[in-house]
C-alpha cells in the first residue's frame, strides 16, 4: 500500500558509499528527521577518494577535501555524526569484513531506522548506469541489518568491545523515484539543496537547484505536498512488538 510518512525515528542511520551520495538522494529525509528531534548519524564507506579527477592530487589530498566537503553538508543538515569507513574508492565489495565494520557500528549507534540504496537498480534510464560501489554499499547495509546485527552469535567478537545483537525496527531502502512511502520534504528541500552544494569539488560551477527540484517535485506528483523523497519501507520488528519494547503505543509508520 502506498503511504505518506509522518513517522520520525529516534535515532536513524544512512549508510551509503560516497561524500554526497546522500545529498543527492535522501538529504531531505535527515533534515526532516533531525527537525523533529531524531539523533541522525552518517555512514559513509568510501571517502570519494578517486572522485576529482585531477592527477595533481593525491588521493589522501581528494579524501581530505571530499571528508571536509561532507562534514560540512551534515553540519547544513544538523546531523550530529559522520562516520567514514574509508574503504577504497570505486572498488566497494560486500565482504564479510566490511559487513562486520557495519555491524560495529549499528551495534554502537543501535538505530531505530537504517536508510540505504536500492542494490537492485542498475540501469536508471538510457543515460545511466549505476554505480557498482552504489549497488555494493546498499547490499552491505541491507545484509549488516538483517540478520547479522540482530543476531548476538554473529560476529560475536563485537561483545567483547561492549557491543551487543541490535535489531533494527525498520529499513527505508531509497526509492529512485519509486517506492511505496513518501516523505515530505517540502520544509528542507532548502537545506537538501544547500547541503549538496557544500560539494564543491563535484558541483564546480555546476547549479543542483534545479534538478533537485524537479526530481523531488515529480516524487511528490499526486500527492498533498510540493516536494517528496520516496522510499521501500521493510518493517523488520513489528510496530506492536516494537511498541512492548518500549512500554508504549508507537505511531504507525
């Protein structure tokens, strides 16, 4: 059934491959989460290393100015932490190692929701093909939530650095325009637009504005709101069940 989304996890994790790749896709969504008092945190597992084409830099020198660029589009949001798991750049695989990295940190941050890609979409249209480290990273997270965070016998080393199974409540995979719940973004569309533009190294003298405006506003068509992200909402611990956990009646997301 398709739904608009008034829900607003407690804490929420986005887990994605590269500096702005949240900025171009789900930005709205944290700014949106953030002012509604969620505690939001940014995973990114590559730090666009190899993402300036510029043989002048180094890749150290690319990963210093793509880290700042992405700190400071979080800062524009509000989002109270970045992690970077600077694997390499372009390269992404879905190992069992990288899985575990991830898991570390859902066990540390134990979100209510993770946010990630869609590792099924390869070809958007007839211009564009996917980028693996996309498909690689959504794949990741997706695996590090189900089952393996949530379960105490998977990477059980993790317990020894105090960190325990983590079951998270709900999975909001991004909906590239698709989906089956929308989240209104018509109050941070604002900030989603200035927040991709702190990437200077990739916008150059290029303006996102209206893109972004015409891709959310398209997201929206229909519905009771100017400008939406879309998403596949996977509820993995149920709303009743998640309610007895919490000693209280939880709003259906």
């Amino acid at each position: 059934m398709n739904s608009y989304s008034p829900y607003i996890p407690s804490r929420a994790m986005f887990i994605f491959a590269h500096p702005d790749d949240i900025e171009f896709g789900t930005a709205g969504t944290a700014a949106r989460w953030v002012q509604g008092g969620a505690e939001v945190v940014y995973v990114l597992l590559t730090s666009g290393d190899v993402g300036i084409a510029d043989t002048a830099l180094t890749r150290q020198e690319v990963t210093d100015i793509r880290e700042k660029e992405q700190l400071a589009a979080a800062q524009t949001i509000g989002v109270q932490h970045v992690v970077f798991l600077r694997e390499p750049d372009g390269m992404l695989v879905n190992s069992l190692d990288l899985r575990r990295k991830l898991v570390r940190e859902i066990r540390r941050f134990r979100p209510e929701v993770v946010v990630c890609g869609d590792p099924t979409v390869w070809f958007v249209d007839s211009t564009y093909v996917n980028h693996p480290d996309h498909r690689a990273a959504a794949a990741a997270a997706i695996d590090s939530v189900f089952p393996a965070a949530g379960q105490p016998h998977v990477f059980e080393e993790l317990a020894e650095e105090g960190l325990t199974a983590h079951k998270v409540r709900k999975l909001y995979i991004e909906g590239w325009g698709g989906g089956d719940t929308w989240v209104d973004i018509s109050g941070t569309i604002d900030l989603k637009i200035a927040a991709l533009r702190c990437h200077l190294s990739q916008m150059r003298d290029w303006d996102p504005e209206p893109m972004l405006r015409q891709w959310s506003a398209e997201a929206a068509k229909g519905k009771e709101m100017a400008y939406a992200e879309t998403f596949r909402v996977i509820t993995l611990v149920s709303d009743e069940d998640f309610a007895k956990q919490n000693g209280a009646i939880i709003e259906e997301a």
